[in-house]
DNA sequence: GGTCCACAGGAACGGATGGAGT
DNA sequence: ACTCCATCCGTTCCTGTGGACC
C-alpha cells in the first residue's frame, strides 16, 4: 500500500509545488539579491496553518541553493526553539559552527561566533516566529550583514504587536507573502499528487480524496496526516484499498493525533489542569486553581499555574477566553476559526 | 465617584542542574 | 573532586486593571 512514506510526513518538500506559483516568485523576487552578492530585505510569510508556508520557504530556498550554493540555509522553528540562545544555536548549527557549544556558553558568545563566520550568505527560515519569546534573537540576527531572514507567522497584526518600537521599525520593510485557505480542488490536487508518489496506484479515489479535503477545510497538514492515517490503517488491515470506513475512522485520527502529541508532552501538573477543564468545558481562574489543588498532593503555587496556563495556550491547547476579569479557560476546539 | 477583590503577568530571587576548567 | 558559571524552574512580591458593590 505505501511504497514511499516519507511523501506523507509533514515535513516533506516536494519536488514540484502543484499551486502557490505566486507566492513562490513573490519570495525568489525579495530574494534575488543573494544572486548577485547583495542583501535581501527580510521577507514574511503570514496565513493560517496547514497552507503551505515552511513547505514553500524551504521549497523557494532550495531552488536558490541550486543557483547559488555558497548559501547557507537554517531553519530554526521557534515553537521549540524559543529563546535566544536556541534561536542562535539553530543558525549556528545549520552552518556548523555548534560544535563545542554547550548550555553555559555564554549568548554573547554565539553571536560573536555567528558574526564570524561572515564568507558565506545564510538566510535564516524562523518558522512560527510569534512564539518567540522576546525578540533579542530577531535583533541579533537583523544586525548581522550576511544574514538574510524569511519570517513565518500566522497574523501579521499580532507578529508585530509582539515586536518591541526597534525590531518593528527596522522589519517594516520587508516583503510580505501572503497565504490563502486552499479551497478544496486545490487541497485535491495536492493530495493526489502525494498519493501517486507515496501510494500504490489506485487503492484511493478522487472521491475519497475530495472527502479528506473537504474534512481538512483547507488545511493541507491535516489533509495528509488524514491519508497518512488512512493507508497506515489499510496496511494494518490488510486492505488491497483504503476502504470509506478506514477513510472515516482515519479522519478524527488526524485531528486528534496533532493535539494528542502535545498532551503527552505536558508535565504531570500541567496534565491535571489539562484534565480540570477538560472535565469543566469551560472554568473561571478561581474555580479552577481550587479544583487542582483538590486533586494534586503537593500543589504549585498559583503563579506557577499561570505560568503553566500560559503555557498551554501558546501550545495551542486550551484558549483564555476574555482577556482580565471574567476570563476563563476552556479547550480549544478542533475547527479553527 | 471610591473601595475592595480577583486575577494577570512582570521582576527579582534562590535552589537545582550540569558542563568546563582546575 | 571541586568550584565556577549560566540557565532553568518555581517561588515570592508587586503592580495594574477590570468588575462588583457601596
């Protein structure tokens, strides 16, 4: 049944873009420059997720190191690496220059590292910039002249709200590329051009794949994890071909595996607030801080549950609905507005 | 208006951690 | 083996603010 399952990971880059030709020229366009010995403005990438953003920036980026292969490409996802010193890290490792660079080594000293290793042109990918927490790397990274950057977000409002007066003055010029929702004839394209490649020929049909689409509403993350999901069951099964009922019960697997991931990932603590509004559906601060420390031994002080909280949401797992006073704290819901 | 309460989130502190240099 | 150093995590303390009630 699959004859290629590196076709269905989330970070596969294809070889050919099937739409998103735009937004592709628009990014080679603000990247030109590197060709010729200059220094591109920095160029961002918003929309919602699942519409092709990392895929397209490290897509457009290894056409340009086909034309210019001194380049140095690093990507850096700033939802795990989040602080300065990771951000530095990322760059300096995608240049190899990491070695012997440990946890106490002090941040200052990554940049300097980085500020030296200036013979060659890096352009730095920070996908999911708006997680990073202060922009001391953004700073960093903007300063160096042989650093170019391609920032990934999702809202360009709240990006540069999070920016502090200098980072905001000196990115206002970047290019920006937008990304649209797929609409479903798309998000089909897409789909059967990974299953020729990653499935035996016709164990799905286009009905099915229009069925994924449209349960993805846009999203081509969850489109493929759904078809992942789907032929990984077929195999189990021993079908010939993913039949409706494996396609169905592949279907809340997708959305459900995404969140499932980061739930396991959550310390003890944060697992039992987790749990409480889970149990709640929905719950004011005051309830529940009571709640857990009612079903915990030794309960963190309540500070430190806001910290968890916060944590929580910036992890995409519960929402803080209303911002002071009367807030209060429920799961995200699966649809994404 | 004023006062009080509940809560968010910043700042500063201190202990634990773990690699480096001795 | 031991000290130094920077970071991480949880804590305490504190400030700011919205809502309820007078």
């Amino acid at each position: 049944m699959i004859v290629d399952g590196r076709i269905l990971r989330e970070d596969f880059v294809p070889s050919e873009v099937v739409h998103r030709h735009d937004e592709v020229n628009l990014l080679s366009e603000t990247l030109e420059p590197l060709v010729s010995g200059g220094r591109p403005e920095p160029s961002f990438l918003f929309g919602p997720t699942g519409v092709g953003k990392t895929c397209i920036a490290r897509y457009t980026l290894g056409q340009l190191r086909e034309q210019v292969p001194k380049v140095r490409i690093a990507y850096v996802n700033c939802w795990q690496e989040y602080t300065r010193f990771r951000v530095l890290y990322g760059v300096l490792e995608a240049v190899d220059r990491a070695i012997d660079v440990h946890r106490t080594t002090p941040k200052d000293e990554l940049f300097q590292r980085l500020a030296g290793c200036d013979e060659q042109p890096i352009v730095v990918i920070l996908d999911e910039v708006d997680q990073l927490e202060g922009t001391a790397a953004l700073y960093d990274l903007h300063r160096l002249p042989h650093v170019s950057l391609v920032l990934i977000a999702n809202r360009e409002d709240e990006l540069f709200a999070s920016f502090d007066d200098r980072v905001r003055s000196r990115l206002r010029a970047g290019t920006r590329v937008r990304f649209d929702r797929y609409g479903t004839d798309e998000l089909v394209a897409i789909l059967r051009e990974r299953t020729a490649k990653a499935l035996e020929p016709n164990v799905v049909t286009d009905a099915q794949l229009e069925r994924i689409a449209d349960a993805a509403s846009g999203d081509a993350r969850v489109g493929i994890g759904v078809l992942r999901s789907a032929a990984r069951r077929a195999e189990r099964e021993r079908c010939e071909t993913i039949t409706d009922e494996v396609l169905e019960a592949a279907i809340p697997d997708a959305r459900t595996e995404i969140r499932q991931k980061t739930v396991d990932g959550l310390i003890e603590h944060q697992r039992v607030l987790y749990d409480v509004i889970a149990d709640a559906g929905e719950i004011e601060p005051g309830a529940l801080y009571e709640e857990y420390e009612r079903r915990v031994d030794a309960p963190k002080s309540n500070r430190t549950l806001r910290n968890y909280l916060t944590k929580m949401v910036h992890y995409d797992l519960i929402a803080a609905v209303g911002e002071r006073g009367g807030r209060t704290y429920r799961l995200v819901d699966g649809e994404d507005a």
